[in-house]
C-alpha cells in the first residue's frame, strides 16, 4: 500500500509510549497517516500525531479513544504481571468489541512466533488467545508474528546487552541452544507500517523475521562481539531451570523476575519462520541480527 493511500487514514497506536510504539507513531506520521497516539497519561505525551486517554484494562475508557479511527493497533501486553494471561484476555476482549462498536476497520497485532500446539509456553499461548480474542466480534485481525525484536530499550535486548556487558564469561541452561529468528525493530516497524490499511492482510496471519536462525548462544556471541569486539566464553549447564535462571537474570540485569521468568518459559520453544507471504505485501530484504545489535549499540550509545 502505498503512502498516498494510507494518507486518508486515521490510525489508533496503543502502548504510543512503548519499545515499538514510539518508533511506530512517527513512521506511520511520515506517511501521511493520521496518528492517535493512545496513553494512560496524554499530558505528559509529547510524540507526533495527537494524544487520546485511553487504557485495555478500562474498558470504559476505550470508545472515545477509538472514535473516528480506521485502523488500531495493539501492542500492549502484561508480561509483567503474574496474572498475564487472564488480564491479556480480558483487555483483548474488551477492546474488540470496542472496536466492532466503534466502526474500526482492522486491527494489526503484534504475536509470537512459533508453531501452533499443546507445548506452547504460557507466553506463547497467551499471544494466541489474544489473537483469536481480539477478532471474535468481527474486526479483521492482521497479525504479525515475531520471535526476539533487537532494538534499543526491548526487553530482550536489555536482558541480551546487560548481560554481555556485566558478565566476562556465562554459564547457561540447555534451552540456550534453541534456535529463534531474531528480527529488527526497523523492520518490525516496516511491517506493521506496510499491513495498515492494506486490505490483502486483513483477516491473515504473518510470521516475521530476520535472515538469521540462531541459537540464543550464538545471539550472545554475536552481541558481544559487537559490544566488545571479543567472544565471550560460554559454558552450558543441565541443572538450570527456568524459575533459577529467571532469579539470574533479576540479579544480573535490571529485568524484573516475572518478565523474565515469562520470557525465559518461552525460550524452550524453537521459534522459526516457515510462512514468507509477508514479503507479498510488504517487499524488501530484513537486516541481519548483526546489523540490528550494530544500531541498538549505536541507539543506546547516543542515549547514554
């Protein structure tokens, strides 16, 4: 879709203030499209496009903010919660039928990768419910699929950065060696920003992803020899489960427990694209997982 059609749009971005939210605003702004920029706290917002009160977990709050909107996008989550999974499918539900009530015209929504089935981690499962939830009063639901978004500020950047830059060698559980896809969050942004609006997505499915299948060793491995033109030693260990590494991790970087906990449960399961129908609507080759850790270091760099 091109920029001069999306131009007529009015776009509702939730989480406006979020790792992929505040990237998002300004690039779909550029295009032409008319941006509402959905927070908890619109005085305090000060991005492009125009600040609407709105919260998924009010579900009064969630009419007037989607009032005169095309096209919603939802990238909220509760990782940090213990309760994620049912407050993820109330907020879901909710905002659906505001949507439906509302005249919206499609949804876009930010998934997990990976395939379907009963050994989905509750992360995991949770993206699908929310999936299925956020379509059932009859909004076409795009959604985008990804495993780890490497960017500046993303959780599981900070989690891969801290790491590397606190620890001279590493000891990990076996689930290290599981391979992921990781993807840009340029290019996350390129998506989303190519499936708004464009009527050959609604109602489907996409998986996303980077060039590169690696394990989250060799994640680490690359990321350090970003950051630190060294490669830093790794020894893998059986004993370590989820819950210990999840306490690891709180100790070593400032990711909270249950976030990582929550994250940590879904890193058992290989995260792979086999679906490539994205590259029909929105054309163009991904970056590299290097060059992705390349501009988050350079992000964070200038941030410092």
């Amino acid at each position: 879709m091109t920029d001069d059609e999306q131009s007529g749009l009015t776009v509702l971005v939730t989480g406006a203030t979020g790792f992929i939210g505040r990237r998002l605003v300004p690039a779909l702004a550029r295009r032409g499209v008319a941006v509402k920029a959905m927070t908890r706290n619109p005085d305090g917002y000060d991005g492009p496009g125009g600040a609407v009160h709105g919260d998924v977990h009010d579900a009064g709050s969630l009419a007037e903010a989607l009032t005169g909107v095309d096209v919603a996008i939802y990238l909220v989550h509760s990782l940090d919660d213990p309760d994620f999974e049912r407050k993820d499918a109330d907020a879901a539900r909710s905002f659906g039928l505001a949507a439906a009530a509302t005249g919206v015209r499609q949804i876009v929504y930010m998934g997990g990768l990976g395939a379907d089935g009963d050994d989905l981690s509750p992360h995991l499962r949770s993206r699908r419910e929310v999936e299925t939830l956020l379509g059932e009063s009859g909004v076409p639901v795009t959604v985008l699929r990804a495993a780890i978004v490497v960017g500046a500020g993303g959780i599981s950047w900070e989690m891969t950065r801290q790491l590397v830059k606190n620890l001279p060698a590493m000891v990990v559980p076996r689930w290290a060696a599981t391979r992921t896809q990781p993807v840009a969050i340029d290019d996350v942004v390129r998506y989303i920003c190519g499936v708004v609006g464009h009527r050959e997505a609604f109602g489907r499915i996409f998986e996303i992803g980077g060039p590169d299948q690696l394990s989250y060793i060799e994640m680490l491995q690359g990321a350090a020899e970003v950051m630190t033109g060294r490669r830093l030693p790794i020894a893998r260990v059986p004993v370590l489960t989820p819950k210990l590494s999840s306490y690891w991790i709180s100790f070593v970087t400032n990711v909270d427990t249950t976030t990582g906990r929550n994250l940590i449960d879904s890193m058992g399961n290989e995260v792979l694209v086999t679906d490539h129908s994205i590259r029909d609507i929105v054309p163009g080759e991904p970056l590299t997982y290097l060059e992705a850790v390349r501009r988050a270091v350079e992000e964070d760099g200038a941030d410092r």
